[in-house]
C-alpha cells in the first residue's frame, strides 16, 4: 500500500529537481527520499523519475498523476490540521452528564472559558442512567452521586455530601434538626427515581436500619421536589449541597448522618481524550480552589 510520506517526497522531488532538496525541505536524509521512491517503482513496475545525469524530472506518469497526487496531500494536511486542533481543543465537541446542577456548573464554567471553541452538550439524568450512557459511548463523562468509585471507571471524586431530609421552613422536623428511622418510617417521603445515586444509598441505609420507606412521590429533578415539599405533599431526600442556602426549605439530619459522595466520571479510553482530559482538570482545579 503506498503510503502518504512516500507520495509527499515523490512530490517534493518533482517540485525541487532534486533529491537533496526534496529531502532537505522533508527533514529527512537523501538515502531514505532515494529508497522510497526506488521502492514505488519497483512495486509499481513504472518509472516516476527520470534521470539524465544530474537532470532530475518527473516521468510522464508522474508528471499525469501529479495534480491529484498534490490535492491528496492538500486533503491530508486539511486532516491533520483539523486533528491538531482538536487535540489544542481549539475545536471539538464535549457530551457530559450530570445528576445534580448545584455541583457542576462552576467546573463546565472554568472548561468553557479555557476552551471557548469546544461545543459543550450537557444533559440531566439520574446518576446510573448516566452510568449506563457512559459505558454505551453516549457520553464522553458524567457527573454522578455514588456511594464509591465505579470499579470500571476513572473516577474524581468532587465533593462528600450529607444525605437530609428537605422539610418546608418551620416545619417540625426543621425545629428539631434531625430525624431518627423510626420518624422516617412513618413520614411520607418525596424522592428521586430510582435510579438517582442518592436514593439508591438512602434506600440502603433504610433497609440496614429495617425501615421501608413511605414513597410519597417520585420526581425526576431537585427543582420539582422542592416545589412539592414547598406545596405540602411530602417530605424530600436531598443531599445538603442541593439545598444550600434557602429561606423556603430546610435540611434535617438523617440519623446520625448519612453520606454520599460526587465524582466525575469517564471510561479509561475516554479518559485520554484532550476534551475529557481538560474537564477533569477543571473539575480538579475547582476542588483544589474550594467554594
């Protein structure tokens, strides 16, 4: 099979006259432009450069295959400048999951001002729905609650969070600041669908404690379990970090607390990507900064 650096330095010998200079202007040695065009010619039973003395051409063949022979190398510089931009990240495009906004945007913040021209795709699932697409290739990484590192994955760990009940302020519970299992087994709760990290470690630490949560409603975003909590249909399970700082709901202790931790995640083949790469320095960065 011919091969793009012999065809590059059958052109710059056509071009220059010379296979000094051709391999001069190549960066290569004199003895290797000669071999690999001997070799052509000795594969193809065809003469391409003709000799005369120290006249150095091309053969009529040659010279017949020379227009698309130069658009064929044209074409594969317009390929590698394209792949050397996307290894710059001067280019490309970025799928990333994420189970809980309040955790990510600041790190999809500092990728995007780093790398202005990456497209980035973000989207909104329960954390092993996005371990699911992770795995099938839909997406490149994934932000995701999880009660430990995915053996299969890279994982960075974010942040450690508290699992809460999310009680409307001046609620009873919201007084007293904590909640034992007895007092979750009998609250109507609001919670996340299943496959939400959150509710998966919840829902574990419920049977360990022998108590069968009360399923209230489930919900498929942080911002419609607020609203319900808020409307008196139940109580949430949140993490803290959800709730943060708001005047209209409040964050009760589970027990003697319950944790849950959020990481980003990537295959190891996609780990190396530059894109991917670039959003777990980010991301890493963001943690070294703190809030």
């Amino acid at each position: 099979m011919i091969t793009l650096a012999q065809l590059r330095m059958l052109e710059a010998v056509a071009r220059r006259g010379s296979f000094s200079r051709a391999a001069e202007a190549l960066g290569v040695s004199q003895p290797s432009v000669s071999t690999q065009i001997r070799a052509l010619e000795a594969r193809y039973r065809v003469r391409l450069i003709a000799r005369n003395g120290h006249d150095i051409r091309p053969s009529a063949a040659a010279e017949a295959l020379m227009p698309k022979i130069r658009a064929l190398l044209a074409l594969a510089e317009e390929v590698e400048a394209a792949l050397r931009a996307e290894r710059e990240l001067l280019t490309g495009a970025l799928r990333v999951g994420y189970s809980t906004h309040q955790f990510v945007m600041a790190a999809l913040s500092r990728f995007m001002a780093a790398h202005p021209g990456v497209r980035l795709e973000a989207r909104s699932m329960a954390s092993f729905d996005l371990l699911e697409m992770l795995r099938r290739g839909a997406l490149e990484a994934a932000f995701c609650t999880l009660p430990a590192p995915e053996p299969d994955l890279d994982c960075l760990e974010i942040c450690d969070e508290e699992i809460v009940l999310m009680v409307p302020a001046g609620h009873a519970l919201a007084a007293a600041g904590a909640a034992d299992w007895p007092t979750v087994a009998r609250t109507p709760l609001i919670r996340r669908e299943p496959a939400s990290g959150t509710r998966r470690v919840f829902d574990a630490a419920a049977a360990a404690a022998g108590v069968a949560p009360i399923t209230a409603l489930d919900l498929g975003s942080w911002e419609s379990m607020r609203a319900a909590v808020i409307a008196g249909i139940g109580v949430g399970v949140a993490m803290r970090g959800e709730i943060g700082v708001d005047p209209a709901v409040a964050a009760v202790r589970v027990a003697d607390g319950l944790t849950v931790r959020h990481y980003l995640a990537a295959t190891p083949e996609m780990r190396a990507v530059a894109t991917v790469a670039a959003l777990f320095d980010a991301a890493a960065g963001l943690e070294a900064a703190g809030p």
